[in-house]
C-alpha cells in the first residue's frame, strides 16, 4: 500500500493516467455554470440536491458560486462496484431531509456516464412533485449514454474513459485530487 503522495507523484508525472481538465480549466467552468443557473434561477431559491459520494465536490464549489439563494440537500445511490465497473443497478441508499413538491429541484452529478443513475433520480423525484426538475453533471461521456435523459447543464463532454479525481473514485480513492485525469489500464500499479 502507498502512501497518497507518492501516488499524487505518480499522477503527476503521467505514470497510468494523464491530465483531462487542470484545476484552473474546472474552476472556470464552474463559475459559468453558477453564473448561468443564477441567470436561469433568479428571484428562485432552488435545491440543489448533490449526489454523494461523486458529485460533493463539485456542488461544494458550484454554491459559491450563485449569487441567489439556495437550500442544499444531499441524496446517497451506489450503482459502482469497486473498481471501474458498473453493477448496473442503482440502489437509493438515504431519504432526502427536504420537502421538494413544489421546488425547483437541481441535482448535481459528477459524471453521466451510461445515464441509468440520471434516469433512476428522474424517475424517483419526479414522483415527489417537484415546482421544476433540473439535472447539471461537471462531466458527461455521451458516447455512453444510452438512456433517454436530459441533462440541462454540462461542464464537459468527455471521451469514454474511465476519470479520477474532484470527486471522482478509483476503488474509493483519489476523491481528493485537484485535476481530472484519464486512468489507464495500469492503474492497479499506483497502488502496489
Ligand atoms: P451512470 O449511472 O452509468 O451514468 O454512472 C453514474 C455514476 O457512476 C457516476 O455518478 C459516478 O459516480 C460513476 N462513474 C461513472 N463513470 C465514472 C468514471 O469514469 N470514474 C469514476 N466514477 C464514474
Ligand atoms: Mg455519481
């Protein structure tokens, strides 16, 4: 087992990964999108309800950057095996503390990868009668997806990698990066 600096060291020189989008690039970006959702929202007090464990990075970022009221929820599916991948079930793993009909709900994703999870909380909140039901992902794979679903917000469309990083997991790990970087094949090795 490594300890977390000498794998970011690995990271960082490009051994089994290499960069996607620098802090900077991300950082950019989310501030348009909290500029658009302020626009799009205004005199409005959306939820905005994160999807954990992936997306609490960026919702941690995105509210700071609107310049309207919001109230923050957080709503916990698993549909990710261990590794790179997916079990393709979703699983609802906590309620929501917050009332949602009549709200204007935003759900923050950290990546929309096949589009089973976005479709899944498409379905269960639209049963709670949200006011408005909008979805925004930091990262979308959309040669992936193969559900029919609606993404209002997209920070980047990505190719159909597996990513690390700013929320994103390997095997519960590498949440803690800055970047996102494209993991290879190799990527057991940062571990060994
Ligand atoms: P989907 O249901 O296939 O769209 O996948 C949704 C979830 O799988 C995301 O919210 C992530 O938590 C996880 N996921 C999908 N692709 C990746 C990836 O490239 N890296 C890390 N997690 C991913
Ligand atoms: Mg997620």
């Amino acid at each position: 087992m490594q300890n977390f600096s000498s794998v970011v060291q690995k990271i960082t020189h490009g051994e089994c990964c290499r960069l996607l989008l620098s802090e900077k690039k991300i950082q950019k970006r989310v501030k348009e999108l909290g500029q658009q959702i302020s626009r799009d929202y205004h005199g409005c007090c959306p939820i905005l309800i994160g999807v954990l464990k992936g997306g609490f990075v960026f919702i941690a970022d995105l509210i700071r950057e609107l310049t309207i009221d919001c109230e923050v929820d957080f709503i916990k599916i698993s549909s990710y095996g261990n590794k790179k991948n997916s079990s393709g079930k979703i699983k609802l793993n906590n309620k929501l503390d917050c009332q949602v009909e009549g709200r204007d709900i935003i759900v923050v994703e950290d990546i929309v990868d096949s589009g089973l999870s976005v479709k899944f909380l498409q379905k269960h909140l639209s049963k709670l009668k949200p006011r408005t039901l909008r979805f925004v992902t930091l990262l979308l794979k959309s040669e992936m997806v193969q559900q029919d679903v609606n993404v209002d917000y997209v920070g980047f469309e990505i190719p159909s990698e597996f990513v690390v990083g700013y929320g994103l997991d390997y095997s519960q790990k590498l949440r803690n990066l800055r970047a996102v970087y494209v993991l290879d094949n190799e990527a057991e090795k940062l571990f060994d």
